[in-house]
C-alpha cells in the first residue's frame, strides 16, 4: 500500500484552484451585465444572428468567454490538483498563471475588437493549461517508476 504525503505548500495549489472559482462568479456577472444591456431575454443563451448592434455582439462574445471558461476548468483543476501532489509551488504559480490569462482572455473578448480577436490577450492560458498537464503525465511517470 502506498502512503501519500501532501506537502504543507499544497496549500498554495488549493489557493491556486479557488482563484478559477472566484473567476467563474466574475464571468458570470460580465456575462449578466452584457445581457441586460442587449436586453436579451432568458432563457436564450446567445442573442439572435439577426441582432448586429453592438450590444448583442458584445454580450455573445461575453457569454462565448464565459462557455469557453467552463468548457476548460474542470481538465485544468485537475491537472492542478494531480500535478501539485508532486510539484505544488510550480502547479499553483502556473494555476494563477492560467487564472490570470482567462481574466484577460475574457476582457478582451469583450473589448469589442472585431470577431472577438481581443480575446487572444490572454491566449497564453494555453501554456499554463499544458504546463499543468505535463507536470501531471511527469508525475505519473515518477510515481509508476517508483520515485
């Protein structure tokens, strides 16, 4: 049987992880804000193709922000948290790396630059994503080889 011991630094991985839930109350509430101003009803998720105005443009790249955000958490949460078992200051500073990315990811989407462009301010949350996830293979490796 084997034993696993958390570093007393996992702390900084789980402050890391509460940094993408606090994001997503953030996304949420841009989201809400860029609804009411295109006066787009509930329960429709996106305002109509027929809409060209810039409030509806705005709001459908805020809400694009906000699926792309959920679409990605949950893999980058849990290669934060299997990566950090292992490599805890390394996993936390790519994790609020990867929140800090999707925070510009998400004003720049919204900055109202032709097809949503500005969103590619914070494109570097790729680096983060796959760092974390090479950090969790790596670990893998380690443990299956017995180190």
């Amino acid at each position: 049987m084997t034993t696993i011991t958390i570093d007393p630094n996992f702390g900084y991985v789980l402050l890391a992880a509460s940094t993408t839930f606090i994001l997503n109350t953030i996304h949420a509430t841009n989201t809400s804000k860029y609804r009411k101003a295109a006066a787009v009803p509930y329960p429709g998720a996106y305002a109509p193709s027929s809409r060209t105005d810039p409030a509806a443009f705005t709001f459908n790249c805020a809400q694009r922000a906000h699926a792309n955000y959920i679409e990605n958490q949950p893999s980058m949460l849990g290669a934060l948290l299997l990566a950090g078992l292992r490599f805890p200051i390394a996993a936390a500073v790519m994790g609020v790396g990867w929140s800090v990315s999707r925070y510009l990811y998400m004003t720049g989407y919204c900055s109202g630059k032709e097809g949503g462009k500005g969103r590619y301010r914070g494109a570097s949350f790729y680096l983060f994503h796959f760092g974390l996830l090479g950090l969790t293979v790596w670990n893998g490796v380690q443990m299956v080889l017995g180190k």
